[in-house]
C-alpha cells in the first residue's frame, strides 16, 4: 500500500472519527485500514490519532497532517486531470446526495445519457430527504433544496422549484374547493417535517406587501418524505404545497387539482454544496456543470 492511499485512509478516519465506518465507506477490511495508519504513524515517527473504544480524534500533530493532506490531495486530483481534455472520459468514484423528488423527475431520467458518455465512472446517488454531513459522510456535493445553513460548505446556487397548492379530486369533492385564505379554516394540510417533534409549518403565502407568511393549519398527518407526502394527496388526506416539477404529470392527468394559485409558497432554493478546496476533481467539476444544466429547464431565477 502506498503512502497516498494511506493518506486518503487517514483523511476518512478523521473525518468519521472512526475505523469501521472509514473502513466501510472505503471498501476495504477495519484491519487494512488499522494496519495502514499503523505504518503511516511509524513511517512519520508520531502519533497521529488518539484511539479510544468508544472514538478515534486527532492528535495535535495529526491536526497539521489532516491539514496537509487535504491540500496535497487536492494538488494531486488537480495534477492528474490537468492534461485531460474536456470531452475525455470521466472515471473514479462519484458520490453525491440530493432530495429524491430531484433524483426521480429530473437527474435520473437524463443520467443514462450521462452514465454513457463516462462508462468508467462510478457513481453513488444517494436520495434523501434527511440533511446529510456532507464532510463526515464523503460527499463530493450535494444538491439541496431549501435554505442552506451550513456557511462551512461552498454555496452555488443553480435557481428555485416553482411551489404550487394540489389537492385530489376525491379530497376536493368530500371538503369543498377553498376559494380564500379564510376558506381555509375548514380544511386539513398534510404537514412535511424533516424531523418529528418540532414545530409545523402552516399554509406559505404571499401577503399584498409581497412578504411570505405562515397561516397556520389543521392536519392529522405528518411525513417526513416528499414521497409520502405525494401519496398522502392523492389519497385524499388534505392539501400539500410542493414544488411544480414533481406535480406536473398528476396534474394533467387529473390525478391532482391545483387549488388557490394566488396564494403559493414562496419558491425554493436549489443550491449545490462542496467542501471548502483549493482544488476540485475534474469529475466532481464535470458532474456539476451538467446537474447545473440538466436542472436549469424546470428552475427559476432566485430572487
């Protein structure tokens, strides 16, 4: 094993305070990555990382090398790739993280194309609504939807979702059709909350000054899945606000009805995050451009 792939096993156990979980992400056996860091430590002649049996952390030294290693790291994906040509093949490892409403209506219908054209490279898509650490958890970017609120990441922001208010036939014969924000009052909202417990969101509305505001709702159902809360609608159990392009198709079909499109939520964000680098792989660079592009027909102006 060599001293570069060492430095890329130290970096994950840094970053994931722990031998298992590095060794998993990485697909390599806990007493490869153990017996790695082991020779490394020798070869340098000091303790990188102070070991317990409930976490692993950095040593004082290790702090410094970690730092090190990122940026030589970086130079070195940077050093690889300077003499590829734009259109040249893509190859590694890939990983990315985006909501699943992204994934299923946009990026995954244009990614064979994608996939096509880089028949090397290896990419891990993961679909979730749940915040991941991007960090800890060895994303190269991933692609939020919503307000962002990690200042540690790169921000680039690619447009915003359209929202608009559904409800399905079935829902709309048995409670009425509201034709006001006071209508409302006699209906249910099926609220989406990433995490339980917390506050609810009520109805998202533009007010006559142009401010969004919250009117608060009744609703006996909470998901945390943009999934769930789709079949939630169609079932009939109340009114969603979600973003237009998951929507589209239930609509013409009839499957869904739009309802007060006066009062829609305010558009959402759609931001790509990456780690703070001198130097990004030409993969991660390449898959960005086209994500930015593939999203760019269904996205509006932030602002």
């Amino acid at each position: 094993m060599n001293s570069v792939d060492a430095m890329r096993m130290f970096m994950r156990v840094a970053e994931l305070a722990s031998f298992t979980q590095a060794a998993e992400s990485l697909g390599l056996p806990k007493s490869s990555v153990s017996t790695a860091l082991q020779k490394l430590e020798a070869e340098l002649g000091t303790q990188l990382l102070h070991r317990t049996t409930r976490r692993v952390r950095l040593t004082a030294d290790g702090q410094q090398f970690y730092e090190r290693c990122r940026d030589l790291l970086a130079d070195l994906d940077e050093v690889q790739g300077m003499f590829q040509h734009s259109g040249q093949a893509l190859s590694g490892r890939l990983r990315v993280d985006m909501s699943s409403g992204l994934a299923r209506h946009q990026v995954i219908p244009a990614l064979p194309a994608f996939m096509a054209a880089h028949p090397v490279l290896q990419v891990e898509l993961s679909c979730t609504d749940r915040r991941v650490d991007l960090v800890r958890e060895g994303f190269d970017c991933v692609a939020r939807v919503g307000a962002v609120a990690d200042s540690s990441l790169i921000a680039r922001p690619l447009g915003a979702l359209e929202v608009l208010n559904c409800a399905s036939p079935a829902y709309l014969e048995a409670y009425g059709t509201p034709q006001s924000l006071d209508a409302l009052s006699g209906h249910r909202l099926i609220h989406y909350a990433s995490s339980f417990g917390g506050p609810e969101d009520g109805w998202e509305y533009r007010d006559e000054d142009g401010r969004y505001r919250s009117l608060p709702m009744a609703g006996a159902l909470v998901v945390n899945s943009a999934e769930a809360y789709q079949e939630a609608c169609l079932a009939g159990m109340g009114l969603i606000q979600a973003p237009a392009s998951g929507l589209r198709a239930l609509l013409d079909r009839g499957d869904l009805v739009e309802v007060l499109p006066q009062y829609r939520a305010e558009p959402m964000p759609v931001t790509l995050l990456y780690p703070h680098r001198r130097h990004l792989p030409r993969r991660v660079r390449v898959f960005m451009d086209w994500l930015e592009a593939t999203l760019a027909p269904y996205l509006s102006p932030i602002g």
